[in-house]
C-alpha cells in the first residue's frame, strides 16, 4: 500500500498500488469467470487470444499456446461481471483520482486476461506501448509529450504486492514481461482513457479490434448510466476513424 498521496506518486515514480479495488462480493464470481474463459481459450473455443511467438497486435493462430485472453467483455463470453467490475465505483474513483479528471471525461477502453502458456516460455522485450523501438528521440520525446507524461521505468516484480491489490501504471512507460508455463498466471489487465486528448489513444486502443464494441448486444449487456456513457465517449472516437487508417502500434 502506498502512503500519502498516490496521484503525486504516480506521477513521480510510473506506476501506484492500491488495495481494496476489488469488492469482496465480486471476488468469487470474477475468479470462477476468469477461470471459464481460460478454459475456453485453451480448448479453442475462445479464438480471440494473445498467441505465444506473437508479442503485438494482430495475433494469429501460428502457435496453439496463449498467453493473453482478448475481448473479455465481449457478449459471447457471457461473462458480465467482468464489465461489473471495470465499472465499479472504487476502481473509477481510483482511475478518476489518477489521471485528475472527472467521471464524465472517462472512456471505455481494453479489458483482457494475462495468462500463463501451458508449455512455452515467453517474453515480451522492453517497449513502451505506442512508440515503436525504431523512433529517434525526437520522435519518442514528441510520442511521450503526447501523451502527457514523464519518462519514467517499471519493472513489476511478480509476488511483491499482495493478493486483491491493483497495479497501475502508463502504458507508454517502458515495461517488459515474461511468461512461466509452470507459474500460474491470471491478471485482469485492462485501461481506460481520458477523452480531453481526442485521437491521441485511438491507434492504441483501436488496433486490437473493438468493432464488436459497438453494437446494441454488448451495449444491452451494461447497466444504464456510467458503462453506457463510457462506451459511447470510446464510440464516439471509433466512428472518427476508418479501418485501414488505424494501423498498428508495435511490430513483432
């Protein structure tokens, strides 16, 4: 746990801890639904997954092994506590504190699954989201002004934090990650945006496929008021984008 004022810390150090983010009384129906979908993507009934060989969007099918679940709002899941959960009062408020916004200004983004492979190592290199390894360092210093923030490094060691605590931190830090076939893993792993930078998160966000995103059987899926406006602010910056202009963050 992080004392004193995790706004400041966030913004000096990368990344903060905080605990209690996940109510007791949605602590057992999100693990038994984490565990379905697992199931579900090993047995290849899930095909929207993080395939191991491929660190980056888009994912194909060249390997059998996983090491991420895609999409886990997704309707044909039938899992809605997860979207419960990306959506719950502790969690907005924490996200709201962070990124110095109000509700009002927050955007529906990813939530996916972090998973052990079942018998490949795997590692992701250093990288930071949204700025490719070959940018100068104009290039990256103009990437990283963008997205209003510092540079900064993070490295989370697995076991350190404990158990029901939410690690938070900006994707375009640098970060890497590896994967144990014989460690078992599962992490929520999800962001939501802020919409005072406009476009600048849409190839970020969009390149991972969110069409499904908007149509009325996964809007009637969510509650009414905050999922909802959520949602819509994400599909408000879909529908400022075409396909194929979309691109790609990251190669590999």
């Amino acid at each position: 746990m992080i004392a004193g004022d995790i706004k400041s810390f966030y913004d000096e150090q990368g990344y903060a801890i905080v605990p209690g983010l996940i109510p007791v009384e949605l602590e057992k129906s999100l693990r038994e639904a984490t565990e379905r979908v697992i199931s579900k993507t090993r047995s290849g009934e899930w095909s929207y997954r993080r395939t191991v060989g491929k660190q980056f969007p888009p994912y194909d099918n060249s390997n059998s092994d996983s090491w991420g679940v895609q999409h886990i709002m997704h309707p044909d899941l039938g899992e809605p506590i997860f979207a419960e959960w990306y959506t719950s009062q502790p969690l907005i408020r924490t996200i709201c504190r962070l990124l110095n916004c109000n509700e009002d200004k927050l955007q529906m983004e990813l939530f996916n699954l972090l998973i052990n492979p079942e018998s490949h190592e795997f590692a992701l290199r250093w990288h930071r989201d949204d700025v490719r390894e070959t940018a100068s360092e104009d290039e990256e210093r103009q990437a990283l002004a963008t997205w209003h923030h510092g540079d900064s490094c993070l490295y989370i060691v697995p076991g350190s934090h404990q158990p029901g605590e939410t690690v938070f931190y900006n994707s375009n830090i640098l970060h890497c990650a590896t994967y144990n076939p014989r460690a078992k893993r599962a992490t929520l792993h999800a962001c939501t945006g802020e919409t005072s930078g406009g476009s600048t998160r849409a190839r970020n966000i969009l390149q991972h496929g969110l069409n499904w995103m908007k149509e009325d059987r996964f809007r009637n899926t969510l509650h009414e008021g905050r999922p909802r406006d959520m949602l819509e602010r994400l599909v408000r910056m879909q529908e400022g984008f075409r396909e194929s202009e979309i691109g790609y963050s990251q190669v590999g």
